[in-house]
C-alpha cells in the first residue's frame, strides 16, 4: 500500500480477518445524542431507564459525559420527542458508522491506536476516547469483542488503520 | 590486519557461516555475529572518516555509544539507511554495508586535508570564520562544507517499507535486560502484575553476554520469566520517557533479517505507560584522552572483552591495555585466557591491588605502573605505542596492533535525565549517579552506580611531555573535538558547560556525547580549576539513540498519514471527473472540467449556468451544530451579534460570531426548526472551533441556561440548488412544503420530504440568487444528489465546486471567513454593521468593539477593487500602495484579500482590506506587482444585482 | 503524555483526550458594557505566567466534554489536583 493516497481510502465492503481478528462494519443503527441535566427528565421523555455513572451502558444506551447519552440502538428504534422540555433529544444515526472489532487479538488491535489501556476496561463499559487522532467511542461488548462508533468521514480512515494494525 | 577470530568461544554459532560485503569487498561471518565483530573478525580495523577532520577511524565500541563505526546498509531500492553503528548493525547472510565519509574510498581520502590543516580549525572556527562576507556564505562556504561534512548520505528513494505502533501499559517495565533488570523483572513478577522488560540488543543478557560464566544463569533466568509470563523484547530501545512514566520505545522486527525473509513492518513504536519504572541501563566505559586516542585499533576494553569472549573475536595479536581502572585489568585477564595475546597492562596509577599484579604476572603479561601512552605509532592502524613514565617522562616504544583503553565508568543516566530526575555528582566513580526524581521511577545495577566495577581513577587527560595544545587527544570522537579545544574554549571565557559544549560541539554529535560528556566535563574542570559540579552539566534529550523517521510516524504513513474526510457525495463528483481541493480536514470538488477545459472555462461555464439557469453544489462540509432547549434563543443571543429571539420558528437568520476580542471568527445560517431548536451552520474549517466555543461559554459562564449542543455536520447531507430555475428543479421531488415565495420566503426553513426522504429545506442563498440548501440524513444524501441532478437536466443543471461558489459569493460581496478576514477584522471593518443587534445589551465581543483601536480611524475595511484593465485579475496577498512611485520599501495600506475573473460582469473583480478604505471610494489605488503596478479603483463590495432583485423571486 | 484525573469521569485518562483552556477563574465580567477600558484589557488579555503553581482550565473533550479546572505544578508538569467547574479554586 506505498503508494496508496488517502482519497483511496474507502469504507470496508466486507469483513476483514486475520489471524485472531475479525473487521466488520456494524449494521445500520439508530443513534440518538441525548441530553439533560436531570436524567429522571430525560428517562421520563424516552421511557427508557439510563445508566447513572460514566462508561456504563443500560440496554444501548451508554453514559458519556455527567449530561450526556448515547444511544446505540437496533434500525427503527423511535424515541420520543416532544419540544418544550428541559431535554435536548436529537437523532444523530447517520453521524456514525460503527465498526466491530472481534476475536482473541481483538483487545491488541484496539491498543494500537488507542492510548486506554484497554486491556482492564470492563466488559459492558463504554467510552469516548481517541484511535490515533480520531475521536471515537469505544464500547466493550464482550472480553473479544469492541463496537466503535465513529464519525461517518473518520469511518474509511479507521478501518484502513485497523486492517493495517492488524497481526499479518 | 590486526583482528582475527578466535579458535573458540564466544556465542556465535560456527556452524551457521554468513558471507556479506563491506564497502565491495566479500567478508565472512557467523550467525550471531554483529557487522563490527564479523569486520574485526575478518582484519578490517579501518570503518570510517571522521566528520570534520576526515581522520581514519576504526571500531570504538560494541554498544550503541559507538561513535566511529557508521555506515549505510543497503537492503536494497528504498532501503537504505544511513548511519548505523556498526556494533548495532546484526549480521544476516547477504548484508551489504558501505562505510561513509570518505572519497574516492574509505583508505584515500581527499578530504584528510582537513587533518594536515587541523591547526586552522580550532573550536568555534565555523563561528568565527565564515560569517563574513554574506554573500560567500552562501555561494562559497555552505556548499563546500556541506559536500565535505554530514554523515551518511540521505535516502533519496521512497520507503517502501511499513511500521506499525501500538500502545501497551503494564505495572512495571524494565529498560535493560542485564542481571540488575532480569532480577528487578524476577522480583516483581512473583508478586504479579503485568512485567515488560525490553532491552536494545540483539538478545537479552547485558553485560552477562561478554562473561561466559553467566550464561547458564542467564539461560535459566530468561526461561524463569517466560515462565512468570513476564513480556520480553529484545531489539526494542527505550528511547524517550516522558511524563507519569510514558515510555516510548522502537522495537526492530526485521532489520535482522535478510530481505528475503523480512515480512511485516519493519519496526514498531511502543508507546508504553507504566506504573513503575525500573532503569537498569548499565554503564559505559570512558576512553582516555591521550595522543593519537583515535587511531583505528585504539578501542575500549569492555570492546575488546565483548568481541572476544561474546562474539570470539580478537581485536589483535599483540594486545596493550592502557587503564585508569580496575575493569581494565579484569578485561585483560579475561581476555588472555580467552587466548587473546595482551602484551602489556599500563596503569597511570602507581600502585593496583596485589590481586590483580599477581593474576597478571601469572599469565606472563608485562605490567607499567605510573606509565601512559603518549603517543600511538600508525595512521591507518596501529604499529607501535609510546609509553612514558608519569613522573620523568622516560618514554620508550612499545610494538602491538591494538590498544584497549579502560578509563572508568559513565553510568547510563539518559532515560533518569529524560524524566527530569536530579543527579549528585559521586567523586568516587567520577560520575553523575541518579539522586531524586518525582517519577515513580528507580535506577538499579551500573546505571545507578551500584555495581562492583573495582577501583579507578578520573584523569582528565594522561599525563604527557607534550602539552595538549599540539595533542591530537580526542574527546569526542564524532564531532573530532580535542582536548586543546575545550581548553581554548575555556581560555576564551566559556564557563559553563552548555556554552563550552555548543562551542566546541563537545557532545552534539548523533551520540549526545556517550562516551566524550564527562571527559569534556574533566578537561573544563581541570583548566579552570574548579569542581566538576561548578562546571553544570548538559541534560540529555530524547531519543536515546538515534532513529527512522519510519519508527516516530508508525501508522501515519501514506493513506493513513492523516484522515482524509469525504462527504458522501464525493463519489459522484470523483466519477464526473471533479478536480478536488483540501479544506481542512475535508475534500470537496473544486471544479467539474468538461472534456479538456482549464479550469478558468469551467469555473466561468458553471458561474454563468447558475446564474442563468441552475447549478448544484455540494455543502455538507458545512459545520451543523442542533442547539436545542428552552434557553436556546437566550444563549444564541449572548452568542452571536444578531438578535434572535424574535426570530419566528421556521426562519433563518444569517449569524455573525466574534471573539471576546471583537473579531469576526465565524459566520453562517441558523434556522429555528421549533422555539427550543435551532439548526445553526458553521464555517466547513470552523466547526469543531465554535462547537468548542460554544460548550466553553454555556459550560463555565452560563450553566444557568438549560440548553444542549449536539454536533450534527455528518447527520446531514447539504445539496445548495441555486439559480433562477432552483424552484422548479426541487419542485416535483418535495413533497409536503409549499414552495411559492408567498409561502417560503427567502430566509426561511421547512420541513418535509424529498424523494421520500425526510429534508430540512432551507431558502437561502450564497450566490445572490434564488436558491435552497436541501438538507437529508447523510446516507440519502447521494440518492438525493442524483434526483436533483436528473430533474435539473432539462433546465441545463449543471453541478460546481468551491471556485465556483468564491465567484458567485465575492461577487455579492460575502465574505469568506479566513480569506477576506483574518483574526483581526471587526463587523464594522468589513462592513457588516447590519449584523449587530443594536438593541442587544451584550453579546460575545461587543464590549471589545468599543476598546481605542478598534474605533480609532484609518483601519483596514473590506473594499471592492477594480482594475482599470479588466483583463487583469489581482493576485490574492498582493500588497496595495496609494503612490506607485514611492521608493521601496513603499507605505502598504492594505492587500487583496480575495479575486477572480466573474464571467456574469465579463472582467475582474476584487476584495480588499485597505486603511480608511470606504473613504477612499473612487480613489484609484495600485498594486506594485513584479511586472509594473496594477492600478485599480476602489469600489463597493456588492459588484452584482445590489439591488439584491434576484433573491426575491 | 500527561495523565489526568478528569473529576467527572473520576478517572486518570490520557492527555491526547484532553485540550488545555487557558488559566482558571477568570469569570466574565457581568455586565461588559460597564467594564473600564482598562478592567476589560485585563479580562482580554493580561494572564499570569507562573513558575510553580498554576491554575488552569482543561476539558475532557474525547471523553466526558467536560471543562474542568486543575492546579498544575509549571516547572514539574505535576497536576496537584483537579476539580469540577464552578468549586472554588484550590
Ligand atoms: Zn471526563
């Protein structure tokens, strides 16, 4: 790939394996950026339950920030949204393109770019975080297994870097 | 021809032979060889030029303090690297190393004048020397000192290999993996944890691989750790610590191999973070300053104990150790039982310890005591030493081919000093020895000076009849700096051993100064006759050693060398031949060159299609941030300088952003999609600067408003439809949104749908005429595109790209955030006034806007310019004068900010900062350019439809 | 690469998530408009340089996206501590 420029970069059109990995490009999602200072409100609004600490994910929804959710949750999943309340709910699917890291080498691949020390990051648990220099949230699915989402113009790039740290 | 191998011995393996060439000529050597043990094994005592005196110089050491032995190892087009040492360098069957600085080779060499002229060449000569005239600086002295210094020669081809990074993080790492780290390993893995021990030879051991009776322990030991699961890398050098122990290290993964074997990157970055941090770096041996130190074949004795008893290898037949330290002689000892000839021990102390008077004379070696050598017999190897007694001078010669010089220990501190750990002078060693630091950090074994070296002395210089100023008595090797000059430095005021060091280069060399800092530091001390600790001591930087570009850019290389964003229409415009432009960190479709049209033709065809009929431009780089919650309207109004609070759900506003300091640093349309929801857009390189902005102000100025900011610029696809025909284009695919300009007037947003996808439709307009800006969630955004572009056939729709959209907004006069500003323009500046909200008592930079200067008269304002021949189109930065026969330098009032040809005026137009500009209108102004002054007349900033007739339609 | 104790996610977290913000507590000025020329030249502009300690503002922005203050030691690049926006200065 010397000679490869980044303009050739493209998104993986199927999955990548090498030995001890596998590079997918998760299905379709709905994605929502969920805000509110008082997480009861929020909770009341979509009628889901929200984790309450940092990095911990309830049924796709992960806590990011002291106001702020992510919600990562299966093609047609609609949550409400009425205006006028202390809320900020916005439908942010298209933004991202989730990525899934699996396999034994899978905690190795994502600690090339990564600077947490992703090895001791609790399955279940999820974050914001850098690959490199593109900022991505990691989430643990499972002790092999890493969903990454990734801003849609990041996605090719990210990809490209996985499968080229990827064990040969 | 000194050096031969030894019948047996060493750990190389005699039943794999290598064979590999050096410098043309075929040599032979073993696995587990280095290039240097095999070179000395096959004679060649000769490995390079100095860098400045162009002097012979031969093998140094067997560590990476070795100064002399560089050379370029070719593995083949694009891989070839210059400067190894050659004691670094492994040995693979096949090899082909070049020894460097010499021309026409490495035995005559043209440039060894320097040598015979070494007299006019003291410390600090470039300095003095060729400052003057400037102009031969330039044409004379740079070119020939460039083609006469440097080292090895620069790659020229590409690299065609990869290299790869990682992070890792462990409780503990270990830097050296000789007995002080292996034990420091073994201890912390009992009482688990993550252990990485990582060390820059070619296997573990240390100083354990030069002494065969550690071998089994260093077998066991190795075989201990793999057991306790402790990670073990060798080839990895640690080359830098940094804050809160982050280490970084590079690992070689295939330079060890032949080519043909090699497969994956070449080397890794390692980017590790520990708890703790053990340094277990060892010590390397000082050489002494005497006379003729660097003839090829004068060498270390841990060098000549490394190559005989870990690689089997004699540096000689008849064998001399000149020592100021107990290592000396145990070095001597060993090697004469490893069936090297030493032919003589010569210690400048008067008196050693019985044991090792009795071990020599036992093995017949000739002992000097009080004695140096003051001179070296040879030019291109040695012949002979002179030795003198230190008290009367009685000199006499003393035949041998190799001299081993044992000057005591320097405690490797590098990776203690990277950390920024303090070190306490030990006058004992004659060494800095690590003291404090705030790391969780330790030094253990000989880097931290607790390690039995014996006994020894620190002599500056040996003693010798001849005093130092007609010495060649070399301190550091690399940089040929001698003893007389730090000693002139000193004369001519230097104190401090930064200064002594930048004037001398003592120490600046590829090798920071391994083996020449702390003779550099005793010779200061002694000719100022003041402690060591009053001299200072440089500080050692980050990498240890010195390394690829390749290792520091790990994955950046090529394709991921930085993302490279593209929208999702960019396919299309790629497969419709679109030339492309960067901006930011995005690549957006310049022009769509028809055929062979330049691109003047195609930018001209696509203005005048969209103002004439239609035209269609991808803006999804737009920066798009939902600001969302019942303080929405609030905290846009504190934000931005227009007023929005009154602005009615389903309009649009055109915002202004300044800073606190009331210059513009952003723009763009927000709609209010709902009263607790806007839609606002940002600048394409803007958008992560004023989502940043905006979280600092409602964060830590205003938690009181309940309003939320969610980046949507990836959400959506943005589809600009512009030009008189825009209507009827998107008409027959909207569903749901009256488009009648009744209903949808100008600056207004509605929501609906388009080719059966939800869009937020936008009327307005950056060309001056009626347009929309179609925005779709971005996995439609193609789909969308296509539609538009066929329903836009049959009114001549045609698509642009940036320089289209700079012509068609420059000739309304819109600015462009960054071209016709620059950090220091303000409303009033570029004429936009209209902008601020006059009844508003605050928002962001209003306070500045009433500060002295920037009310004062005569400051630049945004103008139009036109050329007086319209053909000419102004260069943007160009500098403009009021009186063109104004001597230089001429009183610069302003420059072009931004100008093109515009097909819909037929001629050139321009934007331009100029000093009291809007006073000046009419005034005709000229641009001094290389060809003559342009002259140009100042003009309103609107060139088109002022009236504004266009938009209303 | 520093580590930083973000007080919001309560974790030590590399400083490539982070952006440094300029000293600490400097409050904007309530009512601007009625700010001297010289009291605003101060809010712009005038900031301390310290030697030793030094407060300052950092944001977790590839984590939490929390602006937060810390106290960091200039001449070591120890971070003394660091705490939520709007506690008093420490
Ligand atoms: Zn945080």
């Amino acid at each position: 790939m010397s000679e490869t420029v980044a303009a050739d970069l493209v998104l993986l059109d199927q999955p990548f394996t090498a030995p001890g990995v596998r590079i997918a490009i998760a299905p379709a999602m709905m994605r929502y950026a969920l805000r509110a200072r008082d997480p009861a409100v929020l909770s009341a609004v979509i009628g889901r339950v929200l984790p309450s600490r940092i990095g911990d994910v309830v049924d796709g929804i992960a806590c990011l920030g002291p106001d702020e959710w992510l919600a990562l949750l299966p093609a047609g999943t609609v949550l409400e949204n009425e205006t006028g309340q202390l809320v900020s709910v916005v439908d942010v699917s298209c933004r991202a393109v989730g990525i899934t890291v699996e396999g034994p080498g899978a905690v190795a691949l994502v600690a090339t770019g990564c600077p947490l020390d992703v090895e001791r990051m609790a399955v279940g648990r999820a974050t914001r975080t850098v690959f490199e220099t593109v900022e991505i949230v990691l989430w643990r699915k499972a002790v092999d297994a890493f969903h990454i989402d990734v801003w849609r113009s990041f996605a090719p790039w990210l990809g490209a870097a996985l499968v080229a740290g990827s064990p040969s | 021809m000194s050096g031969y191998r030894l019948d047996k011995g060493g750990r190389i393996d005699r039943a794999v032979p290598l064979s590999f060439r050096f410098d043309g000529q075929d040599f032979r050597g073993f696995a587990g060889d280095t290039l240097a043990s095999a070179l000395v094994a096959g004679g060649q005592m000769l490995f390079g030029r100095s860098f400045k005196y162009r002097r012979p110089r031969g093998l140094l050491a067997t560590g990476v303090e070795e100064p002399n032995a560089l050379v370029t190892v070719d593995r083949g087009p694009g891989r070839v690297t210059p400067n190894l040492r050659a004691p670094s360098v492994a040995l693979h069957d096949g090899l082909i190393a070049q020894s460097q600085n010499r021309y026409p080779s490495l035995k005559t060499d043209f440039g060894a004048i320097n040598d015979r002229l070494g007299a006019l060449f003291p410390a600090g000569f470039y300095n003095k020397t060729f400052m003057w005239p400037r102009s031969a600086w330039e044409k004379l002295y740079e070119p020939a000192i460039r083609k006469m210094a440097g080292l090895g020669e620069s790659p020229k081809e590409r690299d065609p290999d990869h290299y790869g990074a990682t992070y890792a993080h462990c409780e503990l790492l270990v830097i050296g993996a000789g007995p002080a780290g292996i034990a420091a390993a073994m201890d912390a893995a009992a009482t688990g944890g993550r252990v990485i021990l990582i060390d820059e030879q070619e296997e573990p051991g240390g100083g354990a691989l030069a002494d065969p009776a550690q071998w089994a322990w260093l077998a066991e030991s190795l075989a201990k750790l793999a057991a306790l699961g402790v990670t073990v890398f060798s080839r990895t050098t640690a080359i830098g610590h940094y804050h809160q122990n982050f280490v970084v290290a590079v690992e070689r993964l295939t330079d060890h191999l032949a080519p043909s074997q090699a497969a994956g990157p070449r080397e890794k970055l390692w980017r590790i973070r520990a708890g703790e941090v053990v340094l277990a770096q060892g010590a390397i041996e000082r050489p002494l300053v005497f006379d003729g130190n660097d003839v090829p074949g004068v060498m270390l004795a841990s060098a000549g104990r490394a190559l005989a008893l870990r690689f089997g290898v004699a540096v000689g037949r008849a064998v001399v150790v000149m020592a100021s330290h107990d290592s000396g002689w145990r070095d001597a000892l060993a090697m004469a039982e490893a069936g090297v000839t030493i032919a003589a021990i010569v210690d400048v102390r008067p008196a050693v310890s019985s044991d090792l008077q009795a071990a020599a004379d036992a093995l017949g070696i000739a002992v000097y005591l009080n004695h140096s050598v003051t001179g070296v017999k040879g030019r291109l190897e040695v012949k002979a030493i002179t030795l003198c007694h230190n008290d009367d001078y009685l000199a006499h010669t003393l035949p041998c081919d190799a001299l081993l010089m044992a000057g005591g220990w320097t405690p490797t501190v590098h990776l203690w000093s990277h950390a920024r750990g303090t070190l306490k002078w030990d006058a004992a060693f004659g060494a800095y020895l690590p003291d404090t630091t705030v790391e969780n950090l330790r030094a253990v074994g000989g880097c931290s000076g607790n390690w039995n070296y014996g006994d020894g002395i620190v002599v500056a210089t040996l003693p010798s009849p001849k005093p130092v100023s007609k010495q060649k008595a070399f301190v550091d090797f690399q940089n040929d700096v001698k003893a007389r000059d730090i000693a002139l430095a000193v004369q001519e005021g230097f104190r401090s051993i930064e200064h002594i060091k930048r004037y001398t280069t003592n120490g600046m060399a590829t090798d920071q100064g391994k083996t020449s800092n702390l003779n550099g530091l005793q010779i200061a001390s002694e000719t100022l006759s003041k402690p060591v600790t009053a001299i200072g001591l440089t500080t050692f930087r980050p990498p240890y050693t010195p390394q690829t570009f390749g290792a520091l850019m790990g994955h950046h290389k090529d394709a991921l060398f930085q993302p490279l964003r593209k929208t999702v229409i960019d396919d299309w415009a790629a497969a419709n031949g679109a030339v492309f432009e960067n901006v930011a960190q995005w690549r957006r479709a310049r022009y769509f060159p028809q055929g062979r049209e330049s691109m003047d033709a195609a930018v001209a065809r696509e203005c005048l299609a969209t103002r004439e009929r239609v035209g269609m431009f991808d803006a999804s780089t737009l920066g798009k941030i939902e600001v969302v919650g019942p303080d929405a309207a609030e905290f846009l109004n504190r934000l931005y300088t227009n007023p929005w609070k009154a602005l009615e759900p389903g309009r649009c506003r055109y915002g202004l952003l300044l800073n606190e300091q009331g210059f513009i640093i952003d723009d763009g349309v927000a709609g209010r999609m709902a009263a607790d929801r806007f839609h606002v857009t940002t600048t394409t390189g803007g958008a992560a600067r004023v989502l940043g902005m905006m979280e600092d102000y409602l964060q830590t100025e205003w938690p009181d408003l309940n309003v939320w900011l969610t980046s949507t610029t990836e959400q959506w696809a943005v589809i600009a439809v512009q030009g008189p025909k825009a209507r009827e284009v998107i008409a027959p695919l909207v569903e749901g949104i009256d488009l009648s300009p009744e209903a949808f007037p100008h600056m207004a947003v509605r929501e609906g749908a388009i080719c059966d996808v939800p869009t937020r439709l936008f009327r307005v307009s950056f060309t001056g005429e009626l347009g929309f800006e179609v925005n779709v969630p971005a996995e439609h955004g193609r789909m969308v595109w296509e539609a538009i572009h066929a329903a836009g056939q049959e009114h001549g729709i045609v698509a642009y790209g940036t320089e289209t959209m700079h012509v068609l907004r420059a000739e309304k006069g819109f600015i462009i955030i960054g071209q016709d500003t620059d950090g220091t323009v303000t409303p009033d500046d570029a004429g936009m006034n209209w902008a601020i909200g006059k009844k508003k008592p605050d928002f962001v930079g209003k306070r500045s806007l009433a500060r002295a200067d920037l009310v004062r008269e005569g400051r630049k304002q945004l103008v139009g310019l036109l050329t007086r021949d319209p053909a000419v189109v102004l260069e943007e930065g160009a500098q403009i004068v009021v009186d063109p026969a104004e001597p230089v330098p001429m009183t610069m009032i302003g420059h072009v900010t931004s100008s093109y040809h515009s097909a819909a005026l037929g001629r050139s137009i321009a934007l331009a900062v100029v000093a009291g500009g809007r006073a000046r209108m009419g005034q005709t102004l000229h641009v001094p350019m290389p060809g003559g002054a342009i002259a140009a007349e100042v003009v309103s900033t609107v060139f088109y439809d002022a009236e504004g007739s266009r938009l209303d339609v | 690469m520093l580590l930083i104790h973000c007080p919001y996610c309560e974790e030590d977290r590399p400083e490539v998530e982070f952006v440094n913000g300029g000293q600490a507590h400097i409050a904007r000025p309530a009512d601007p408009s009625s700010e001297s020329d010289a009291d605003w030249e101060k809010y712009l502009y005038i900031r301390r340089n310290p030697r030793g300690r030094h407060h300052e503002r950092w944001r977790h922005i590839h984590g939490c996206g929390r602006f937060f203050n810390a106290v960091r030691d200039t001449v070591s690049d120890r971070f003394e501590t660091t705490y939520k926006a709007g506690e008093p200065a420490k």
